[in-house]
C-alpha cells in the first residue's frame, strides 16, 4: 500500500485560490486517514482522521456556497444538494467505521473520497469557477 490515496496536482485546480487551496488541505487530510487506515494500530488517530475531514468538508462547502452565492452562480441549488448529499454519505461511512460494525468500511471511505474528488472536484468545482469568474 502507497503512503498516499491521491497525489495532488494541478489538474485539481479550480482557479478559486482559497477553495484551491483547502481541496489541497481535503486531500493532504485524506492521505492522512489512509496513511492511519494501513496501519490500523491507533484507533484514536483514525478517529481524529475522521474528524478532521468533516470539519475541513463542512467548512469548505460552506466557503465555496459563499462564493457560488457572491458569483451568482445560477446552479447553486443544484451544487449545494450535492455538497449535502456528500457530506451525508461520508457521515455514514464515518458512523460504519467509528462503531467498527464493516470490516471494509476503511477501504469504501477511501473509494468513496476518491471518487468525490475525482468527480465533484474535477467536474463540478470546475465548471463552478469558470461560470463564476466569467461573471466577474
């Protein structure tokens, strides 16, 4: 198993500085749940892990709402349902591998997080920022 679940590269920018800069952060964060998920010997870290990327994800939806909101970003319903319905998935993953009841609970948070940045990152953060800052 590789130190990391996903390299970050600059085919993940969105052109948003700030909200560049904290999907490097999810990421970084990610890395370190899988890094802890490996070693699966401090339950506390992999608690703490956990933690850390709700708080990151809910702090960051609610930058970027702030900022499809300012950009008047005629999707914005339709992106912030999906910022709900992530963060709703990833809480039951979370609540699955927390209460230890699936045993492949680690490795579908890791596929779940992986797909979210590949996809929602890649193609709806995308076409977020350019639609915005065409309005600017």
């Amino acid at each position: 198993m590789t130190d990391t679940l996903l390299e970050w590269d600059d085919s993940f920018l969105i052109g948003i500085k700030e909200l560049d800069y904290e999907h490097k952060l999810l990421i970084d964060d990610i890395n370190r749940l899988h890094k802890e998920l490996a070693r699966h010997d401090e339950r506390s870290e992999i608690e703490k892990c956990l933690g850390d990327i709700h708080a990151r994800m809910q702090a960051h939806f609610a930058l970027e709402e702030r900022v499809m909101k300012e950009g008047e970003y005629e999707y914005f319903d339709e992106h912030r349902s999906a910022h709900d319905a992530l963060l709703d998935s990833y809480t039951e993953y979370m609540i699955r591998i927390l209460n230890d009841t699936d045993i492949y609970a680690g490795r579908t948070i890791e596929e779940f997080l992986q797909h979210w940045v590949i996809d929602h990152i890649l193609t709806s953060d995308k076409r977020m920022s350019l639609m915005v800052q065409a309005r600017e």
